[in-house]
C-alpha cells in the first residue's frame, strides 16, 4: 500500500483515540470477572460472537489484535511502519515456539496446528515441513531466511550440548528483541522519545525474567545465561552480569528498578532475609510500568505515531488481561482472585526504594 500521508496519520490516530476508549480496562475487566462461563464471556466480548472453548475466545482475541495491528501498519510510511512490521513478527515467533516444541516432543501435526495462529502469508510457516524435520538442524534450515532462522542457528553452536527447548525459544526472543529495538531507535525527535523508552522497558524485562527464570527457577549457571544479553539495552552488560550473579531473585530484581519495575514486591516477612520473588508478581509489576509507559506516550504525542504506537502495546495489554480471565473462568478461579490477576494489579504491594 501507499505510505500513509499526514492527514492519513492525523485521521489514523484519530480512529484509535475514539477506539482507546473502548478498551476493556478498569472497571469494564472487573464486571467481566463475574461471567462463569467461557460462553457467557465470549458474548459480553464479542457480542453475536459464540465460542465454547476457551481456546476458541482466545485465538480470537488474538486473532483480532494481529487484524488492527496488521491495519495500522499498513496506513504507515518509514521507521513507523518498519516497526509495527517487526512488531507483528511477534505472532510469527510464538508460532515458531509452537512448531519448535512440537518438534522436540515429536508431537503430531495435527496437535500442534491447534495451537497455531492464522497470520498472513508474509509471516506465515510450513508448518508440516518443519515438522518432517531430521535434525534440529534440519528444522532450522527449513526456515525462511532472515533474523529468526539465524538467531536459532546463533543458538544451535551456542547451546549444542544444552538441547532443551528453553534456550532456543529464548534465542527466538532476543533476536526479536534486539531488532525490535534497532527499529525503534530509527524514528527521530519527539515521537523517538516516546517510543523508545516502551521498547526498552520491553527489552530490560525480557532479561529481568530471563535471569529469574533462568537463574533461580531453573538453576541455569551464569556461563549459559550472559550469551543471551541484547548489547546496547537498559541493562548493559555489567549490570547483566551483576543480576545473574545475585544471591537471590530480589536481589536480583533490584538492579532492573526504573528499567524494568519501577518497585520491587513487598516484603510480606520483614524476618526473612532472603524473599523468594514470584515470577507472576514481577511479571505483573513489568506489565503495569509496560502500560504506564504506553498510556504515557498516548497522552503526549495526541495524534502521533507515539499514540499509535502507545495504543497498540494498550491493546495488547487487554488482550493479555482477556486471556488471564478466560483462563481462570476455564479453571473455576474466583472472581475476586480473577480480578487480582489482572494488569494493572489494583492490590499490588510494592516497595519503593
């Protein structure tokens, strides 16, 4: 398509203004708590729409953030439209996590496929080729060239002794990651001080939960976690370092204040001189600063790509709140704990420091 003109900008903006009041959010998110079945959510959501599964509601929140996020690329020109691009690429990477685990569990094709998302032919995947893969060298060959498939091949001499699907997936996401930044560093003035910040923030809490995982729930030795850094990040290498080599997750949490949480948990028992952080409680403070520095951008550039760029990671948040409510409908969770879940956490203790 054409690239968008100003008054193409303008008016694109202002669709999404009048659609970020829409947005599930707030007070909307806790009436949905109260649904106690997938079908009752599902009409509330989509009205019309009937989905009996909860895989069925999700695919199609998904489904309809990867339509809008696929429209406002297409209504932009430049750097702007180079990073919606990437961003999109998003789905492509979780559908490649998908195959690559089917793969290393030699699950059947048609387990897998239901756990794919239908992206355009652009990101689409062979899923049935990769899958009739020999070798995981194989798998990785089959790929279409371009920044994935090396960053598994990155991935494959680093981890060669170490094949579990966890380095590569993670692989996936730091060459990901790592672009996603490049691109956003290419938009100029005002609108690059608004959007860069966000994909930072994005990029120090990949590795913030890398490290927390990595480190102290998996118990993955440093050596094998340092090749995974992003160069040129919010985290530089020393402090990377210093995270990984933390005695304990808070310790470690604490070098990624004010670039991936803008507080730590509460300590619940001032006795304890070790407090083993939840990986949800962190991931919930990351996601809350994540939306803060969207609505931040929104607010500030009004009818710019900021706003365009700040209501598309807003959308992306609801649809992560969507699916945590439909999974804990799915499961029997109560509405109060469903609602406690949600981003951002309205009963999130914190300790600023």
């Amino acid at each position: 398509m054409p690239g968008a003109r100003v008054s193409d900008l303008d008016y694109l903006a202002a669709r999404l203004h009048g659609r970020r009041s829409r947005i599930t959010e707030a007070g909307r998110l806790q009436e949905l708590c109260q649904s106690r079945t997938i079908p009752e959510l599902a009409r509330a959501v989509f009205p019309g729409g009937e989905f009996q599964t909860c895989a069925e509601f999700q695919r199609r929140t998904l489904e309809d953030l990867l339509g809008e996020l696929s429209y406002i690329e297409e209504s932009l020109d430049g750097p702007g439209c180079s990073l919606l691009a990437w961003i999109l690429v998003r789905f492509q990477v979780e559908n490649l996590k998908v195959l690559l685990r089917g793969f290393m569990d030699h699950a059947p094709l048609e387990v897998v496929e239901e756990h794919l998302l239908s992206l355009p032919k652009i990101l689409g995947l062979d899923a049935r080729a990769l899958l009739a893969a020999e070798t995981l060298e194989d798998f990785v060959g089959r790929l279409p060239k371009g920044l994935l498939r090396k960053a598994l091949r990155v991935a494959l001499g680093t981890y060669r002794d170490q094949l579990r699907p966890f380095f590569f997936e993670v692989a996936l996401d730091r060459g990901y990651f790592q672009e996603l930044l490049d691109r956003a560093r290419q938009l100029s003035g005002e609108e690059k001080d608004l959007v860069v910040p966000i994909i930072e923030h994005e990029v120090n809490s990949f590795l913030l939960m890398l490290v927390v995982r990595g480190r102290f729930s998996y118990g993955l030795t440093p050596d094998l976690l340092m090749p995974l850094h992003i160069r040129r990040c919010g985290i530089p290498t020393d402090r990377f370092n210093a995270m990984i080599a933390a005695s304990d997750p808070r310790a470690a949490a604490a070098f990624a204040l004010g670039r991936a949480i803008d507080a730590l948990p509460d300590e619940h028992d001032s006795n304890q001189t070790s407090v083993a952080i939840d990986c949800a409680a962190l991931e919930a403070l990351a996601q809350s600063r994540f939306l803060r520095l969207a609505n931040r951008a929104c607010r500030r550039s009004h009818m710019g790509l900021g706003a365009i760029i700040g209501y598309a990671c807003i959308r992306r948040v609801e649809v992560s709140n969507l699916i945590t409510l439909s999974e804990g409908i799915r499961i029997g969770v109560a509405p109060d704990v469903i609602g406690s879940r949600l981003i951002p956490r309205c009963n999130q203790e914190v300790a600023y420091v």
